[in-house]
C-alpha cells in the first residue's frame, strides 16, 4: 500500500435521514465561500485514493473538472449513480463523531409514529444520558406539544419547527407519559454521548407469562464506538454473571460503527460451535482483492451461551449493525423484530486530509465506499435493507420496557414460541393527532473507526 494512504481508517457506518435530532454539528453547512473552490492539492488526493479504493472505480467518470469547484462536490462528482453511501465531512465533525462528542445540543432524538399508528405527534424516542434532556427527566414516550409557548403542529405547519428547535436556548412543554405537563426552560449544552442507553434484565414480575427461571438481558446499543466499548462489554459481563437465558438486542436506532468492535461483541454472542470460524470478509473491487480480509469470531470467557439471539431491528439499523445480523445468522436463532433496516452491507475507508493529520488539525475526512460485507456464506445482498421475522412499528407511547411493543413482543415469543398481533391503535394512540405535518430531521452520522 502506498504511503499515501497510511491514514486510512476502517468504517461500517451509515448517513440517513431520520426522525431525529441530536448532533447538532453532524451535517454542516459549507456555506458560499470560495476558499476551497481551488484547492489543487486536496483534489489531487481525491483523485489517488478514489481511483485506488472506491468500489466502483471503474465506473467513475473519465473527465472530471476540477477548476472551479468546491471540495465537497469535487468528491461527489466521482460517485456513481447507485452510491448512496460515500460522503465527507469537515474535521470537528469527524473529530466529534471519533470521541462521542455532542456539541451544543439538547439530547433530543424525536420521531413520530405515522406508520401503522398515523400519529403525527412528535414524541422523544430516547434521550442522551448526559444531555440536558436526560438531567430534567425526560424519557422516551414524552410527547413535545410546545416550543416556547407556540403550539409544536402550527409550528410544523408554518415551516418554523426547525428554526424554533435548533436555537441554543427555548422554552420546552411536555407531556408525560401519564398524561401530565411538564414545561423546561433548558439551554443547549455540550456532552458525552453513551453507546448503551437502556439495559436490564426482565423476569416474570416484569413480565407475567414468564417462566419463572426466565432471565431476559435487554440492551439499547445506539453506536459500535471503539472508545465506549467498555459499556458494552460491561452490561453482557453484567448479564453473564445474573445467568441471563435469552438476549434482546435493540439495535433499531444504531447506524453502525466500528468493525473490529462488531466482531468482538459478535463473539460475545456467538454459539461455541462458531468459535474460531470466520464472522465477515470485507471485499473489495476486483483491482483491489489483494486488500480482502476476514475477521474471526473469537469467544472468550466472558462469551454468552445463548441458543438464540433477538434483535430490534428498524430503518435506523445500518451497516456495521445489519453485519451483526447478516453475520450472526449462519451460526445462531437470529429473530429480528421491528422494521426493516437501512440497506448498506458495505464499509468506507476513511481518508483524512491533510495526509496523517490527527485532531483539530484534520480539515476534511472522506468516506467513500471501498468494499462490501460478506458472511460466511457469501452473502451481502441487501442493499435494500433486511426485512424483519416479525414485521412491527415503533411504539413511541412508551418507555424501554415490557410495555413497549418490540420489546413485549420478543418477551411473548419467549414466553409463547410465536408472536403477538399487533397492538390495538385505539388504546395506544393517547391524545395525539391524526393528522398534520410529517419532519425530517438528520440523525447524523454514527459511529467510529478502527486503523487500517
């Protein structure tokens, strides 16, 4: 490999649109300024490493101008048509996403159940554990009714929500999940962000029709961050110790991450007869396949001993988190519960700029798609995203809890070997709108990455 590329880094993560909002500096503005329009060099480097790594190198354009344009749309201008994956950023953006940063920001994620339960309302799906959300005791199932004082649908409807819901300080009202209403004046802040945000282990006096030797370990992982996997590793070690019988692992809001931490978590789950066997090979474009590699499912005495494994799955679920499922598979009872993910079996190398710069020093990371994920079996076939065993919607209404659909339904199939109906709208849907004003907003980029 040319030295040229000794910064690259490994990434299994994914860009999309979302319900959410959190990073308030995930997706930046590179605004009208003709400072980069000419930079020669840094195109240059586009250049070396797109021609050398980009999956689909043969198919880039054979011309392209570089006198003129931005840097951004210089490295667009390389991709091909079906590449909805590659991108780039700036380097606080990178630096931020690389530590768990949240830079200024309330620790919304927000979402409206529109789909099954036509809900228009914005509720919170989860809250960032150091976030000024989180100290003021907000949690999933709040529904956000106003924004200084001014009803949240107006607001949606007269295209002022973004603008109300962005600025750095505002007034917040509430209502609980007991139909109560709570009003925050709250400031945003900046904060560590945590890769596990709800666990524990439910039982029969959680859930009823349980057995009574039933131990179900439950964990939210939100981000396969190598520099939180200590939370991770932690809550399964935890879990061990309580002899946990069943895992459900809720992935339905987690983007991706880090590849060599999906392995190592994948080898926690993974059954003794998968030990040592290979877990995913990363392959590349035929001028490339020297690159080609596998990584190996290696259990250790902290590993589970689980027959099966549940994964909450939605259109939040993506790369490095559809691997633990497409990976996984060949080896284990995998069933997926909820939505169907993302689509992206592939992974970015990511190449800094300047060259081996670190830190605030780095002024763009580039992250095009440079080969796909296959399991044991060869499989990487969707590109569409993995449809779930049990077809179900996010219920919004309520907490991470026995309460919450997903969640119920992976204890019902413990409990009954099968799979409830779905839940009843008219006693789920609480003082909430039919109608109205669907959002979007980014849920960023998510995860971190390891040397190449």
């Amino acid at each position: 490999m040319k030295n040229i590329f000794k910064g690259a880094r490994i990434a299994l993560i994914a860009v999309f649109l979302g319900l959410s909002f959190s990073l308030n500096s995930c997706f930046f503005d590179w605004g009208s300024s003709s400072s980069d329009k000419d930079s020669t060099e840094v195109k240059d480097y586009v250049d070396l490493f797109m021609k050398q790594y980009y999956y689909w190198a043969d198919q880039m354009p054979s011309s392209i101008i570089k006198k003129g344009k931005r840097v951004n749309d210089y490295f667009e201008s390389h991709l091909v048509a079906r590449d909805r994956w590659s991108w780039m950023m700036n380097g606080q953006s990178y630096n931020d996403m690389e530590t768990g940063t949240s830079t200024g920001s309330y620790g919304f994620h927000i979402g409206q159940p529109i789909d099954y339960y036509n809900d228009y309302g914005v509720f919170i799906k989860y809250v960032d554990k150091e976030s000024p959300l989180a100290k003021a005791g907000v949690t999933r199932g709040y529904q956000l009714t106003h924004i200084a004082g001014t009803e949240v649908r107006t607001l949606i409807q007269n295209d002022r929500f973004y603008d109300e819901i962005d600025k750095p300080s505002n007034s917040f009202t509430f209502k609980d999940t007991k139909g109560g209403s709570i009003t925050l004046d709250l400031s945003q802040t900046t904060f560590h962000s945590n890769s596990v945000t709800a666990s524990g282990v439910f039982t029969a006096s959680d859930y009823e029709f349980l057995s009574k030797s039933a131990k179900v370990g439950y964990i939210l992982y939100t981000t396969f961050n190598s520099n939180m996997k200590n939370e991770i590793t932690s809550v399964l070690s935890q879990m061990k110790g309580q002899g946990i019988t069943d895992l459900i692992l809720d992935l339905r809001y987690n983007g991706g991450g880090d590849l060599s931490l999906c392995v190592d978590i994948a080898s926690l789950l993974a059954p003794a007869s998968a030990d040592g066997k290979t877990f995913v090979t990363l392959s590349h474009n035929l001028a490339n396949q020297k690159e080609d590699q596998s990584y190996t499912i290696k259990r250790t005495s902290n590993s589970l001993d689980l027959k099966r494994l549940f994964i909450i799955t939605g259109e939040g679920t993506a790369s490095a988190s559809e691997s633990m499922v497409n990976c996984l598979t060949p080896y284990m009872d995998v069933q997926t519960v909820g939505g169907q993910t993302y689509g992206k079996p592939n992974g970015m190398y990511v190449f800094v700029y300047p060259q081996k710069a670190k830190g605030a020093n780095i002024d763009y990371a580039f992250l095009p798609i440079c080969f796909y994920c296959k399991n044991v079996d060869g499989k990487a076939d969707y590109d569409n995203g993995i449809a779930p065993k049990n077809k179900r919607y996010d219920d919004l209404y309520h907490d991470f809890s026995a309460q919450e659909d997903l969640i119920s339904a992976c204890l019902y199939y413990i409990a009954n070997g099968s799979y409830p109906g779905l839940p009843d709208i008219s006693s789920t849907t609480k003082a909430t709108t039919s109608t109205g004003k669907e959002i979007f907003l980014s849920d960023g980029f998510k995860g971190a990455y390891i040397k190449k």
